[in-house]
C-alpha cells in the first residue's frame, strides 16, 4: 500500500513540477503591460497623462500652507493637519503626502520617458511622441520643484525604480536638482506646442507657454534664499540661509527666468483678464478656460481626481443649505491682511470672503475673526458637486500675472534697477487690481531695493 502512495506521490509531483515549468516560460505579466502600454501613441498618450496626478495635491494647500501670514488654522495645535504649522513633525500624518504623491508621479514619468524613447515611430506619431516626452519632462521638473519647495534637499532620480542600481538615496543638493530641472524645461520649451496651436485642448497639460513659465518660476527659486546645510554631515552649526555662493551662477539664472518670461511676454498669446474675480468665478464654475491667463492649472473633476476646494478653504455654508451644500472651512484670514489691502483694490473681496450663508442661503456678515478665504466658493459653481468633499475646481499653478511679476524682478536683478519693460510689466497688474485707474496705483518704484 504504502509503494502505491509513493508512486502516486511521485506522479503528482512529477506532473506539477512540469506544469509549473510550463507556467514560469510565460512572459511577464508586467513585462507584456509594458509592452502594451507603449505599443501605439494613444496609449501611450493615456500614461503620460497619469503622470500628472503628483503636481498638485489637497496637502501642499493644506497641511503645508497652515500658519502663513495670511491664514490661520481653526483646527488645534494638536491636530495633524496643523502640525507642520507648529513645528511639531514626529508623526506620520504630517505632509508627506506631497512627498510620497510627488515621488509616484516622477516614477511615472521616468517609466513613460523609457518607454516614449524606445517607441519607433514615424510622421505625426514621431511628432506626437516628442511632445509627450517633453511633456513628462515638464511634470517631473514640476514635481521635483515642489519637493525642494517643502522639503529641501531630497533624493534625486531620472530613471525608473527598476533600472536603478541601488534601492536607497541620501539627500542630494538642490543646486543639483535645480541644474536638472532647469535642463529639462530647457529642452521641453523647445519642443512642446504654443497653446494656440491646439495640440492641448485644456491648460490641464502643460504647453511651451506654461513651461516657459516654469522655467522661470525654477530659476528664481534657484537664485533665491534658501535654507543650505553640509549633506555629508548634517551639521545643524553648517545650516545657512543665504543665496547661492557663486554670484555667476545667480545672474545665469536670473539671465534664464528673464529669457524665459520675455518669451511668453513676446508671443502675445497671454493676458491678464480684464476683471480679478472672472479669474476665480471660472475656476469654481467647472469646465470654464481662460487659458489667456490661466497657463496650468491642476485638473480635479469627477471621481477620481478630486478634492475639497472651497469645501475646507472657502465660504462657511451651512449645513442644511441645498442650494449650494454644505461646507465647513478650516483655514480662516488674518484680519490684517484683508486690512492690507486698499478698499478700492478689487483683488480684496475675492480673496478674503466677509460672509457665510445660512440655510436659506442669505448672506451673513461675518466678524475680523472669522473672515474666509474668498477665492474658492461653491456658491460660484454653475451646477452641483460630484460629492460634498468633491467639488471639482481645478487649481491654478501657473498664470499670467505670475510671468508678469517674475519678469519685472529678473529686470530689476539684471539692469540692478526697474527697466521700463520691468515696470509695464508691474503695472499691468496693479491696474488690473484697480479696474484700470491709473490714478489709484500708486508712484512705480524707480530703485532697486524699492521696486525688488
């Protein structure tokens, strides 16, 4: 009896290892997606477009913009959300959203730069397929950007996870990851498509109008003040808030931002709209463009990418209200920097919101301590959200006036003083805040130090 089980065992076994031979001789399930993936342009197109999810998110306007001159945060000191506004960064709830979420899109994009690379293509595929690789340059410099922004010096990768030679990184100095992201928007400025040539239906993606000002954007956080400390040793005594060293090396990057901005500037495509709140009635609105100023701003509708703007940063409405549903801020605005601004700057009541809505949906004056941030309101959407903590309003990372500014300084740095372009420039936008009187702006400041 027992020699029949040992047979039978033997059988068994016999069959199975060779199935199982069988089974190991099939390809890779991820090796064949891969492969599918970057088999034709429009599905490659499809990934290039899920690298986008990482340049914007609800905890860089959250967790990381509590406690700044303007706003304040009604949660307690001891709430996670609050932390990193108080200092307190012993918990895992602190904002490394920005950091993991960052960290997904730059792996995305180093994946999708293989694969575009290694796609034979010819005619408008080939042209396609160029535009999408300096389109995944553009996000991934965005999102490095946003981590220096937060974190300082961080670890620095252009490659995909599986072609690294090492599954561990120190930090890397950010005057590195600058160079790196200032090359890359470099080469995507010189092959992306000007927004008017309709290759990009939406400013959801990045054109060469927007990566230019990215560019620039890049280039004076680069020349700027910035915390610098020994990486080898990480010495607190070592820690320096200073400008780079190399005098040469801030002119160079002033030199880029100011080349950069004057290209925008010189193409004519962008402007500034005429009134400050159409800017952010669209944005609440839904599906409404105004790619003239608006250059990028961060796609968040329906049910997949998506968050509480306006809900937790907007106007108070009460809970029982049905025409425009309930929301319950949790960043609030100093009452002295709605006091900052002059009662005839139009900028003011769109950015600091000086009421709620009750049930009934009546506006109710609210008290200096309990004024709102004003630019993102549910009461401007045109139709209902896709849920309450879903309230589809994109973002804006990039617009025209931001290009407007950045050129005014880098020609203020460069002819170390206001040029007369550098103060068109500026006054556009202060005439802009004052429904175009001249009168009401104020004496342009003529000095460096004045107009810097």
């Amino acid at each position: 009896m027992k020699k029949i089980v040992y047979y039978i065992a033997v059988a068994f076994l016999a069959i199975n290892f060779s199935s199982c031979s069988d089974f190991l001789d099939l390809p890779s399930k991820s090796k064949t997606d891969s492969e599918s993936v970057f088999s034709s342009i429009d599905k490659a197109e499809m990934a290039v477009l899920a690298c986008y999810t990482g340049v914007w998110m609800q905890d860089a306007w959250y967790k990381a913009q509590n406690g700044t001159d303007e706003m304040w945060s009604t949660e307690s000191n001891s709430n996670a959300n609050n932390y990193a506004a108080n200092y307190v960064l012993n918990d895992q709830s602190c904002p490394t959203g920005i950091y993991t979420t960052s960290y997904s899109s730059i792996e995305r994009c180093n994946s999708c730069l293989k694969g575009l690379r290694a796609m034979s293509l010819s005619g408008e595929d080939e042209r396609k397929c160029h535009i999408y690789i300096a389109e995944c340059l553009a996000v991934r410099a965005t999102c490095f950007l946003n981590l220096i922004r937060y974190f300082g010096d961080v670890p620095y990768s252009t490659v995909p996870v599986l072609d690294m030679t090492t599954f561990s990184s120190s930090r890397v100095d950010r005057d590195e990851i600058y160079d790196g992201i200032i090359a890359d928007l470099q080469e995507a400025v010189e092959v992306l498509p000007w927004y008017s040539e309709g290759f990009f239906s939406t400013p959801e993606r990045i054109s060469k109008n927007a990566a230019y000002g990215l560019l620039a954007r890049t280039a004076l956080y680069a020349a700027g003040y910035a915390l610098h400390w020994d990486l080898n040793t990480y010495d607190k005594s070592t820690l320096q808030m200073r400008r780079p060293l190399d005098e040469s090396r801030v002119r160079k990057l002033y030199t880029i931002a100011d080349e950069a901005c004057k290209a925008v500037i010189s193409k004519g495509e962008n402007s500034l709209l005429s009134k400050y709140e159409d800017v952010f009635r669209a944005l609440n609105e839904g599906g409404v463009y105004n790619p003239e100023e608006v250059m990028f701003e961060y796609a968040e509708f329906g049910n997949t990418t998506n968050g509480r703007v306006g809900y937790t940063n907007g106007l108070c409405i009460h809970a029982s209200n049905a025409l425009y549903g309930k929301t319950l801020p949790l960043q609030l605005i100093h009452p002295t920097f709605y006091l900052s601004f002059a009662d005839d700057d139009t900028r003011r009541d769109v950015t600091v919101g000086n009421y709620s809505i009750d049930a009934a949906g009546n506006d109710i004056a609210v008290p200096y301590g309990a004024l709102n941030l004003g630019k993102w309101r549910c009461n401007w959407k045109a139709g209902p959200r896709t849920a309450t903590l879903k309230t589809d309003v994109n973002w804006p990372i990039l617009r025209y006036s931001d290009v407007l500014l950045m050129y005014a300084e880098a020609e203020n740095y460069l002819n170390n003083g206001p040029t007369e372009a550098a103060k068109a420039a500026y006054e556009q936008v202060r005439l802009r805040a004052f429904a175009g009187d001249a009168s009401r702006i104020g004496t342009t400041p003529s000095t460096y130090d004045t107009f810097f």
